[in-house]
C-alpha cells in the first residue's frame, strides 16, 4: 500500500527505466517505449496494480518466449468500419497503440470504426486508452478477455470459465471527461494475487471455494480443487456480473473467433476497441451538453456521507495523474520487491528515479 511516507519518483525517469528493462530483455525499442510509457501512465492514474506492477512478469515473458520481442499483427480481415488483426502474442500495449492510431481517421472518415484483436499479449491498464478518446473528441468502448485462463465462476457455478474481463469506457466533458475502467467480477487477479503474497484477505466475501462456500481469502484461488472470484453482483445478484462477462466474450471471443474454444497458448488477451467520433452524430456540442449535464447532476447529488462526494468515473485518476506528474510517483512497496532479482542481471536502479 502507500501513503504519504511512501518515497516518489520521477514519472519521466520511471518511463526510462521500464524501457531499458524491456530492452534489456530483448524488446524492440519502438515496442519498449511504448510499453514503458503505458504501464508507468498505469501508475499515473492509480492503477497500480496494471501499471509497472506487470514489468517483472513481461520482462519473465519476454525472456521465456512468451511474449513476442518484434514483428507485426496480421490482418486477417479488413473492412472500412471493422477490422481483424493476429496480434502474434506482440506486446498489448503496442498493438493497442497501432490499433488506435489505424481507428482514428476511420472513425472520423465513417463515424465509428472496430478493430479486434485474436491472439494478442497482455495490454495492461485499460483506463491509459481511454485518455486517447478525451483528447480526440471520440467515445471509446473497449473490452477484453483472456481465453488462457479462467478464475471467475459464472453465477450459480463453482467452476471458473471467466477471466474477470474487464471493460471500460471514456468520453471527453467540457472539463475533463469520464473513463470507466471496470471488470464483470467483484475484484481482479492482479489484487487477487498482491493480497495473497502479503498475507492479507479481502474487506468482504468476493470469493467462493470449490465448494461453493464464500470466502474473503484469496488463498482459495490457489488451492486444489482451486475456488473463483464472484462476479460483480456477488452471490445474491451476481447475474449482473455474469452478463457483462458473457458481453465481454461475445465481444472479444466471439468476434475474433478465437478464445476458449481454442488450446491456450500461455498469459495474453482478446482485445475489442470500437471508436465514435462525436461529430458523427449529434455533433460534439450536444454531446456536450448532454454529458456535462449528466455529470452536473452526478457530482452535485447529496451524498451519503458528506466527507464522499459523488465523483464521476476517472475523475480521481485524472487529479492523481496531475498531482503525480508534477509532484512524483507513488509505487507499491510490492513493485520493488519483485523487479530487484532482475535489477542486479540487468544493470539497472528504481532507486535512481526517486526524488
């Protein structure tokens, strides 16, 4: 956890360093600052659980092979509003970079434009796309899945057949915008795993053993038969979140024609990104309009508890990437820990980027 004797860093030094570490492991630089930037941008908005938390593990990957070090996604159809790529198990963030950069004039040109992704690698925090689409004037959806893996039950069931599946959503306000950055279960793997290393257990029951019995232990994840994560809803309406899981597969999976249909091919995702171009369709001051009176009406809702206003979706992560860009970064002591084995075969200090 952190708090205020938590040491900072330097954002632009946090960058460098992501980037050496991953060309030190083999990754085209291109690739690595892209990388790098998007997991340190993961940090910036408080997602430090999808942010320079996944270094170690793509570092692991990239050495084991897991992870492709270069080459470029397939295109295995093409249409002008809808396109399917073979990621080839590239780096996520790249390809999700390139997939943005393609969507964009297309969207502008058609209105709307999709790209799925088949057999990509992990792309890390959903929420640092999102700030694409508030500085394009679009509206992005974009959800994904990990056919390689299962750990979430569907509703009623004690066998995982989900990944959590995240799915997240952003637009630009007059003043900011909204970036929802939310899974179809209660809470994800990354914090699954970070609380069973530390020996901690979750406020609430979000998880059930293989008997089906509730439990806030993430230690069930891993036993043997191992338990799931619920879905969002819990176990009296977690049909909620069964449904967005099944949206999100239908979505990645199913459009891509590639999931769990298919063997597992090791840690990586099924991407889906559609953007909209506000323009299109009632035009960006509607939208406008409509949207900052939306969020009028949220943040100026009486609160339940008058020291928690209500805020809209991604409105902390953006103060929070403000204040840390200018002020340092605040890291998980979990981070250090885990990149120090690679640091010393690698040559290189997270201690050197702190303030």
């Amino acid at each position: 956890m952190t708090d205020a004797t938590t040491p900072r860093y330097r954002a632009d030094a946090l960058i460098d360093y992501a980037q050496a570490m991953l060309q030190k492991a083999g990754l085209a630089a291109p690739m690595a600052d892209v990388v790098g930037r998007t997991l340190v941008e993961g940090d910036l908005l408080g997602h430090d659980t999808h942010g320079l938390a996944l270094l170690a593990g793509y570092v692991k990957e990239l050495e084991s092979g897991g992870m492709a070090r270069e080459g470029a996604p397939t295109v295995l159809s093409d249409r002008p509003a809808a396109v399917l790529w073979d990621g080839h198990r590239l780096p996520g963030p790249w390809l999700m970079d390139r997939a943005i950069d393609l969507l964009l004039p297309r969207a502008r040109d058609l209105g709307t434009a999709t790209l799925v992704i088949r057999r990509s690698h992990h792309i890390a925090c959903l929420a640092v796309y999102l700030l694409r689409a508030l500085q394009e004037d679009m509206l992005m959806l974009l959800a994904c899945s990990d056919p390689n893996a299962a750990s979430v039950a569907p509703f009623g069931g004690t066998q995982a057949v989900f990944t959590p599946n995240p799915l997240a959503l952003g637009f630009p306000l007059s003043a900011g915008g909204v970036m929802v950055d939310i899974s179809a279960s209660v809470t994800t793997n990354g914090m699954s795993n970070r609380k069973r290393a530390a020996g901690e257990t979750f406020a609430e029951n979000w998880l059930i053993d293989a008997s089906g019995k509730p439990s806030n232990d993430p230690q069930v994840l891993f036993d043997a038969p191992p338990g799931t994560i619920l879905p969002v809803g819990g176990q009296s309406h977690g049909h909620k979140g069964y449904g967005l899981a099944l949206l999100v597969e239908s979505l990645t999976a199913g459009l891509a024609g590639h999931g769990r249909a298919d063997a597992p091919e090791g840690w990586g995702a099924t991407v889906y990104v559609t953007l909209h171009d506000l323009h299109a369709f009632g035009g960006k001051e509607a939208f406008l309009r409509q949207m900052d009176d939306i969020a009028q009406r949220c943040t100026t809702n009486a609160p339940v508890d008058a020291g928690k206003p209500v805020r809209l979706p991604g409105q902390g992560g953006l103060a929070r990437r403000d204040d840390q860009r200018k002020n340092g970064v605040r890291l998980h002591a979990s981070i250090a820990a885990a990149l120090m084995p690679l640091e010393g075969r690698h040559g290189l200090s997270l201690a050197d980027a702190m303030l």
